[in-house]
C-alpha cells in the first residue's frame, strides 16, 4: 500500500474512529503488529471457516473461534498473521469495510500487507458449479475495466487492475498441491437481479430473454468466468492504493443453465468449493510465510 496515497485530512485527525469495525487509534493495536495477510469472505461463517482452517493447519492453538471487536457489521478474526473478515454482500458493504480496514494497516504501519478476496460468485461458460476461478480482469457490465463512484454528484470511473504478479503466484502454487482453478474474467454489478439480467428479480422487465442471452454471450467472449457485486469496487480500491490484491471466486450456481438461486442449492457443492477455495488460501499463505506445518 502506498501511503503517499492516502487522504491528506487523515493525518490531522486527533483520533481516527474506524466506527464499523468497533477500532480507534486511542487503542492498544499491538495485536496486529505480526499482520501480513487480511482475507476478506461475505459471510461470517465463511470467516470463521478460513480462521479456523488456518489456525488448525499451522497450529495456532491459541486461536479460540471468538471474532474481535465489534460484530454487528462485519466480524474480524485474528489468527497468527492473518486477519479474516465479512464484509457482507455487494460493493457499498465491501467499500465500508476496505475504507476502514486500510486505516488499520496505515496505523499500525504495514504497507506491505497482501489483501486477498474469497468471493462467492456465478458462472458463466464452460465453468461448474463448485469451481474456483481467480480473476484476472475486473469488468463493469458494459464489460469495461473500471468502477464508477458518485462523489458529490459527479461521476468518477477508476481503474480496476489487481496484480497479476500475485494473481500467477497463487496459480502456480495451487497447480504445485494439485489444485484444480481457472483464470479468467469477472463482472461486478450493483444488484444481483437487474444488472446481472436475471429474469426472476420483482420488478418489471426492460430486459427480455434474449437480452439475457446476448449479454452473457457477449461476456463469454470476452473471457468473463464469474458474475458477482463487488470485484470493480474490490479491484479499483486496491489498485488506487497500490494495494497487492488478488480475487478468487467460488461458483455457486451457473447462470447459462438458470437465473434461479433456491434456497437448497447443491449445497454440499458449495461448502466443499468454499473449503477448498479457504484451504488453499491458507495453505498458499503459509507456504510464503514459511509458518510450521
């Protein structure tokens, strides 16, 4: 992270409330002083999941499943050097959560930190249900690489490159402990349903089945595996940083086969992916970390 970057007016606070987080620099943040890792998850149990993958694989035994600070947000697990956290769903949650989450690594001055992205995502093409798919390109809906933000009524576009370096060292490693991913390209939308033209959303249609089928031929060729809500807000946040992210997506329904996500949906597919997408996370981790096994 270059903090050179950072907002000036951050520097002339007295204290800093990271409020969502339940942190300020008021505090005894010698907790994270051993921090080189943060994983970001959407869901708690998928943090707790990585957390506790991690801390059994290099025998942490400290770690005692309990989140830190404040948990009405998001939950924050500490296990070793890493910190796993929730940021819930879609792109505002997730800015919410980096915004805060990159105040803590500048106070505890680590701009070294590597922030990795386990998302669960749809698939798209010649991808199934259970596959991981890290992200090589992070795409609007009109398949272009950057992120719009509305910043007093003006209208913002950022680039959304992550680091492909990071990107290719996962790959390797994963192929290295026989890890079965793809590469390719992923959308980031602001809703589940419109956006991403599923036709079983509550409001009226503008769209038909045939839009549908074009827009997602069209992504196809342009090598777009996944669909998800936030991967452009993760990607451009990084890169206006100089952040070394990467984003790996877990797939859990296919969209060229249905717009549908029932609430009962090849279930055990979906826990065994996001399991072996956290173990190999953890496992690459230690590997660079070089933590006992």
């Amino acid at each position: 992270m270059d903090f050179n970057k950072l907002n000036s007016h951050l520097k002339q606070l007295d204290v800093d409330y990271l409020y969502h987080i339940g942190i300020d620099t008021t505090m005894d943040l010698s907790i994270f002083n051993d921090l080189e890792y943060i994983v970001f998850v959407t869901t708690d149990s998928d943090a707790l999941l990585f957390a506790s993958m991690f801390a059994k694989d290099n025998n942490i035994y400290q770690f005692k499943g309990y989140p830190i600070f404040k948990t009405e947000r998001y939950h924050l697990y500490k296990v070793g050097p890493v910190l796993a956290i929730s940021y819930g769903i879609g792109a505002p949650s997730l800015l919410i959560c980096l915004n805060e989450v990159a105040k803590l690594v500048y106070h505890i001055n680590k701009p070294n930190i590597k922030f990795l992205k386990i998302g669960r995502a749809d698939g798209i093409g010649d991808i199934d249900i259970g596959a991981l798919s890290l992200v090589d390109r992070a795409l609007d809906s009109k398949l272009d690489p950057v992120f719009y933000s509305l910043e007093c009524g003006v209208k913002y576009s950022y680039p959304t490159t992550l680091d492909n370096s990071l990107l290719n060292d996962i790959q390797q490693f994963g192929k290295l402990i026989n890890y079965k991913l793809v590469t390719g390209s992923a959308i980031g939308s602001f809703s589940d349903y419109e956006e991403q033209a599923c036709m079983d959303g509550f409001l009226p249609l503008v769209i038909t089945a045939q839009d549908r089928d074009l827009f997602l031929t069209k992504a196809i060729e342009h090598n777009v595996k996944t669909l998800s809500t936030d991967v452009t807000a993760f990607a451009s946040f990084c890169n206006e940083l100089t952040i070394s992210a990467c984003a790996l997506d877990v797939v859990i329904v296919k969209r060229t086969n249905t717009d549908v996500l029932p609430l009962v949906l090849d279930l055990d597919k979906q826990y065994i992916a996001m399991s072996n997408a956290c173990s190999l996370v953890s496992k690459y981790i230690a590997h660079k970390l070089h933590l006992a096994k």
